[in-house]
C-alpha cells in the first residue's frame, strides 16, 4: 500500500486546492486513497464557512477526478468513523463496492473497520 502524509499551513495554501491537487494526482494510474482528517476538515470548514460547503466541495473535488474521496472523523478517544464522498452519477451499490475494497487500507491507517449503510450511522 503507497501512502503520503500531506501537511500545509493553512495561512500560507489554501486548502482546497492542495486537496484538489492531491486528489487528482491520487486518480492518475489507481494511485492511493484520499482520506481527510477531522483536522483537515476543519481547515476547509473555515475556508468554505461550514460543514454543507464542505460536503459540496468534497463533491465537486470527487466528480472530477472520479473517485471517492473519504474523511475520517473522531467518534471516541480511540474510534472514528470514515464516510465517502462519492462522485456525481455514482450508485449506492457502487461506492458501497468501491468502499469495501478498501477496506484493508483504511485498517492499516486508521485500526479494525467495517462497511456500513448511510441509514446505519
């Protein structure tokens, strides 16, 4: 598994697009996963004024490079859940595959997962 930690100063780059570059460098030749931290998320919060612009974003960001991009936020001191954001015109059924495979890379980073149902949260 390739992975990369990426880390800006958000005074100094903004942070979409070092997300959007990230992403679409990820999407040329099956590179790896794009996963956001909660930190990350609060930074593009700031940027875009609120969760519903983020979410909007991530959308867009996904979209054009036709991938799901994830974003993995804290739900205890040591759980979190991951949700994907999917590209426009994706199925349910087809992110939920595309989730479950990978599955093994989110536990190496983020501990045991397990795929559930947006109804499920």
């Amino acid at each position: 598994m390739r992975t990369a930690t990426v880390t800006i100063n958000a005074e100094r780059v903004s942070p979409s697009r070092s997300l959007a570059a990230l992403a679409r460098a990820a999407a040329r030749d099956g590179g790896p996963l794009v996963c956001i931290t909660s930190r990350m998320f609060g930074e593009l919060e700031r940027e875009f004024g609120g969760p519903e612009g983020v979410a909007r974003y991530l959308c867009r960001v996904a979209t054009n490079t036709g991938r799901p991009i994830c974003v993995n936020l804290p739900t205890g001191p040591e759980t979190s859940t991951t949700v994907f954001v999917s590209p426009r015109g994706w199925s349910a059924s087809r992110l939920a595959g595309w989730a479950a495979g990978k599955r093994d890379e989110l536990e190496t980073v983020f501990g045991p997962a397990s795929v559930r149902a947006p109804e499920d949260l």
